[in-house]
C-alpha cells in the first residue's frame, strides 16, 4: 500500500482511490481528529487557500486577536512567525547581538 499522511488522505484512498493530479484535500470540518470519509473535497491549492485566507496565516497559526500585529500600513503580520524568526536570527547571531547590547552598556 501507498504511504498515507493522515486518516483523511489514507480514507479517501481507500475509498475513492488516488488524489487526482494537481489537487490536495480540504477537509470542510477543519477537525484534524475527524475521520468522516464524508468531509474531505478534493480541491486546487488556490480554492483550499482561499478557504483559510484571513484565519490562519501561511504558515498556519490562527490570526486571532492575541496572535494578530497590526502593521503601520494596515496590513496585519502573525506574532507568532514574528516570535519564530526571531529565535532564528537570535541563534545564528547571537555572538554580535551580546556584543552589541555590551557594547550599549558600556557607552
């Protein structure tokens, strides 16, 4: 048997046969844990995109109001990517931002 990421894709396998070319599933209840063989829609990455634009952002955490930035420009940023990009900088260089935060004490 074909190798299956999760109950939804390894469901429809088993009962519609492979995802058609070009297509990846949504699942319409947005329940990870669901296992209805009812739910999922085959659709293009544009339309399930388009399902998700505006609650989560493309890395998919939620734009809730606590995880929502609002940008000078009006356009809104995830928190959380803000917090995740962060640590990624932070930790390839964190030698020259301890430099400069002694370097600021001392001056």
């Amino acid at each position: 048997m074909t190798e299956c990421n999760g109950s939804g894709v390894c469901g429809w396998r088993l009962l519609r046969g492979p995802i058609p070319a070009g297509l990846e599933l949504h699942h319409c209840c947005e329940n990870r844990l669901c296992v209805n063989p009812e739910h999922p829609r085959a659709v293009t990455r544009g339309e399930h995109l388009s399902e998700h634009r505006g609650v989560v952002c493309k890395h998919g955490h939620p734009f809730s109001p606590e995880n929502t930035l609002i940008k000078i420009d009006g356009r809104r940023a995830c928190r959380e990517c803000n917090r995740v990009r962060y640590r990624k900088h932070y930790a390839l260089h964190r030698d020259h931002v301890l430099a400069r935060q002694r370097a600021r004490r001392v001056a």
